[in-house]
C-alpha cells in the first residue's frame, strides 16, 4: 500500500487539512513531505530506489518534512528583532 504515490498524496492532503483546522506550522511540513514522497515514487528511477523498503520511505519522508519545516520557519517565523508587544491584559477587565 505504501508503494503507491496516491497513497503518500492522500496523506498529505489530509494532512494539509489537518494544518487548516489547527494552524501552527506542524502539519504543513509534514503535507509538504509527504506530497513530496508521493512525487518522487512517480519518477520511474526514485520509485525504483524506494520500491518495497518501507524504513526507507519513512526516512526520506522525515528528512523532507524536516527540511520543509525549517524552509517554512525561515519564511514564514518571526522575524529577527520583532517582538509581540501587548498594550492590554486580559486579567485586567
């Protein structure tokens, strides 16, 4: 089952709504990883290097979804020197 690049596709979907319903950066790296599998078991000579070896998959799938996350945090995380700056406490109504 985990030969099929539907299958990595689908998962990444899933989890690019998962990333919809609860924003925070976690699920998207690893949508972004998955979907990244699924295109490579489509290429005739990566799919041929991943067939049939599933602990192979799952570190090419961690790899990618760690190098997604850090690309996402240098893109999209807090900037350097900026600071969330509160004016009012909500303990203080």
């Amino acid at each position: 089952m985990w030969d099929l690049w539907w299958v990595w596709v689908s998962a990444a979907l899933v989890l690019a709504i998962l990333e919809i319903m609860a924003p925070a950066f976690i699920f998207l790296g690893f949508a972004l990883g998955a979907l990244a599998v699924g295109l490579l078991l489509l290429l005739p000579p990566a799919a041929a290097w991943l067939a049939g070896a599933l602990p192979l998959k799952l570190v090419v799938f961690a790899l990618l979804s760690l190098l997604a996350w850090l690309i996402l945090h240098k893109v999209f995380g807090l900037r350097k020197g900026q600071v969330k700056i509160w004016h009012r406490d909500i303990n203080d109504d």
